[in-house]
C-alpha cells in the first residue's frame, strides 16, 4: 500500500506518494494536476522492485507554493528533484515525467545526469532550444491566441478557472481541448481557455467522478496559481538554458504519448516527435498509443505501466 509524508527539499515542502523498496523512481506530474495523476503507477512500478515516490510539484496540491513568480523556472523545479532525491537518501534515481513534469524530467537528466540515470518522458518532447524566446518568437510568427499566451497575465487564468472550479475540473480534464486534436490550444478572441470545449457528455471511462472530486477538492483549496506560475516562466527558462544549446541527453530514455494529443500533433509538437533522436541518442522506444489523448497514464495505464516498467528494469539493471 502506498503511504504519504511531507519532506523539506530546496528549501520548500513537497508533499509525496510513495511505495515500494528497491532503485528510486520519481514521478513529476504535470498540469493542472497532481500527485494523484500517477495512482495507477505508483504501485504497478513499487510491485517491480521500486521505490516509487510522486511528489506534488512546487505550486501544486499539499506541496509549498511560492508568491514570487520567479521561484517556478526550470532551475527551481529540477532543483527540487535533485534536492528531494537526496532528502530520500539517495544519489541516483530514475525520473519520469508527464505535461510540465516532462521538462522537469528531461532537464534534470540533461543538468544532472550523476544523479538522474534513465529518464521517461509522456506527452511532451524532450528540450529543442530554438533561436528565440518562445513567447516572442510566436508573437513574430503571428499568433497572439496560444494557450500560453493567454496565461501570462497574472489573474485572468485565475479567475476563469476558480469560478467554477469543479467545472473547470470536469473541463480540462474530461473536456475536448487537450484531448481532440480538432480543437487544439488557440484560445478565441474574446473568450478564455474553457469556452467552448464541451462538457456535456459524460465523463470518460478513465475518470471516475471519486477521482474529478480529489482534483477539485485540491484546487479549491489552492486555486490555480501556483501552477500558471510555470507558464510565466517559459520565456526566462529560455534565457537560463543557453548555457545547454544543442546539448543532448545521453542516458537511457524512453517517450510515450497519445495519438490524439494536440501537443504531439500539432505542427511543431509533430515534428520534435518526430525528431526525438536529436536530442534523445540513447532513446529506447518511442510509443504513440492509438486512440489515446494528454493524460496519457490515466487513460491508459495498462500500456503505459508495461513500457515503463519494462524500460526502468533495463535502465536499473544496466546502471548497477
């Protein structure tokens, strides 16, 4: 059975999911989701012979939320990693990671390989550092409607999404935007991130409503800032990553995402997947599932376990 504590890391708190003895695995979530996003992982991998543990992210559920918005770059959230392996104990784990959890994951594997010996990463490609900011850079292509866009302003996310917050839930999660690429993430002039994506039809067979109601209880206890944060840091995590322009990640790596995913099909989600040996030379497998959408290890954990605890077995045995 799993259990769950409070650890101090980088000097914050980071409330963790844990199971199992063995190599460590550490699991990074995404968002807006939280440790629960890994319920069907956490054992499955711990029965593997695993110390498996799946922290609340920096902003995110029982874990501390910095004010400042600086505290949310990419060097804050792998230092948490690096600092939370080390509070376990350790000096080397496994790092697997899905939506934002999967920079964090690929970064800390890029920054630190000493201490992140194989890493995974779901839904969203390893680090392409393109030749400009990437706010700016879809400014000057144009595009003034991208989710991301949409979020830098502090309060207006805020505020649409703590409305309602268990229709907010029931939107992001169950709703069309991040799971049928023919919506896609433009937000329409005038209108915000949870306007027209439907929500009407029931929920899908990988979310049950016990489940919705353990997101929404967390939200509507921290609201949502903490995790927009991450967005308003994507042009200065930009800046702070020059020093790694063109660097590779030479361990042990494996990709998994949905078929159906609008982060994978989209122009330039497509074309980083289909790219990943780039920066990925030790990439074991590539699985796209079928039929599958963004929350990938929810909607499909059967397929995503296998591939995982397939990879963590090869990773762990050839590390020793």
């Amino acid at each position: 059975m799993s259990s769950s504590r409070t650890v101090v890391a980088n000097d914050i708190e980071l409330f963790l999911r844990e199971q199992g003895e063995g190599p460590l695995v550490v699991l990074c979530h995404g968002w807006p989701e939280l440790s629960y996003s890994w319920r069907h992982q956490v054992g499955a991998i711990a029965d593997a012979g695993f110390h498996v543990v799946a922290p609340d992210m920096r902003g995110f559920g029982r874990s501390s939320a910095p004010a400042d918005i600086a505290a949310y770059s990419i060097f804050d959230t792998v230092g948490d990693m690096v600092a939370l392996v080390a509070a376990l104990g350790e000096t080397q784990a496994i790092i697997v990671g899905h939506d934002w959890g999967a920079p964090v994951a690929w970064h800390a594997a890029l920054f630190r390989p000493d201490i992140f010996t194989a890493v995974a990463g779901l839904s969203v490609p390893p680090p392409f550092r393109g030749r400009g900011r990437p706010l700016q850079m879809l400014r000057e292509n144009g595009v003034t409607n991208f989710y991301w866009q949409y979020f830098q302003t502090q309060g207006v996310a805020e505020a649409e999404f703590e409305r309602d917050v268990a229709l907010t839930m029931r939107s992001v999660l169950a709703g069309r935007r991040l799971s049928d690429p023919t919506v896609g993430l433009l937000i329409q002039d005038g209108k915000g991130f949870l306007d027209n994506v439907s929500v009407d039809q029931p929920l899908p067979g990988w979310l049950g409503e016990d489940d919705l109601t353990v997101f929404v209880e967390a939200y509507k206890t921290t609201g949502f800032r903490g995790g927009l944060n991450w967005y308003r840091n994507i042009d200065r995590n930009w800046e702070l990553t020059a020093p790694w322009q063109d660097a590779q990640i030479r361990q042990p790596s494996l990709f998994i995402a949905g078929a159906k995913d609008p982060v994978i099909t989209g122009l330039i989600g497509a074309r980083r997947v289909n790219e990943l040996e780039r920066v990925l030379p030790k990439l074991r497998r590539k699985l796209i599932i079928d039929g599958a959408g963004h929350w990938i290890q929810q909607e499909r954990p059967d397929e995503v376990n296998a591939a995982l605890i397939a990879f963590i077995k090869d990773a762990a045995a050839q590390s020793q």
